[in-house]
C-alpha cells in the first residue's frame, strides 16, 4: 500500500496534513457516522472522536453540515495536536 493509505505515528504535522487533505472522501455533502455508503466518513470521524475524547452528538454538533474542505483541515489540526 502507498504511504498516503494511514498516518504513521511518528508522522510529522506537515505529512500529516497531506495525507488528510489527500485522503479519499466522497461527494456527499455533511458528515454522518454508520452510512454503509459512506465507510470514509465513518473512518474519519472515528479519527477525529479517537483524537478529541468527545461524543458523537458533541462531534455532529460541530462538523454535521461542514463539507470535506472544511472538515479535513479541523481533522489535521486535531490529529496533530493529539
């Protein structure tokens, strides 16, 4: 697998911020958990609950109706912060 498929634990917040701002999504607008349409949403709110230690509904709350452009970046800064 390419290196762009996981974050690396030793990664540094530059390469990390690549690999979420490349990372693949889907053309649906919003973010929601356990869409069998949608397993890259799921995957990536898993991270960002993981990195932040909050809810689901806190978390929907937030990035619910955000598009990837605006939740890729929040999802980097989280992960790099973690």
């Amino acid at each position: 697998p390419t290196e762009l498929s996981r974050l690396n634990l030793l990664d540094p917040p530059d390469v990390i911020a690549k690999k979420i701002k490349k990372c693949k999504t889907d053309a649906f607008t919003g973010m929601e958990w356990d869409n069998p349409e949608r397993p890259e949403c799921t995957n990536l709110l898993n991270i960002y609950q993981a990195v932040t230690g909050r809810s689901r509904e806190d978390i929907l709350g937030e990035v619910g109706e955000m598009k990837w452009g605006e939740f890729k970046p929040l999802l980097a800064d989280a992960v790099v912060q973690h």
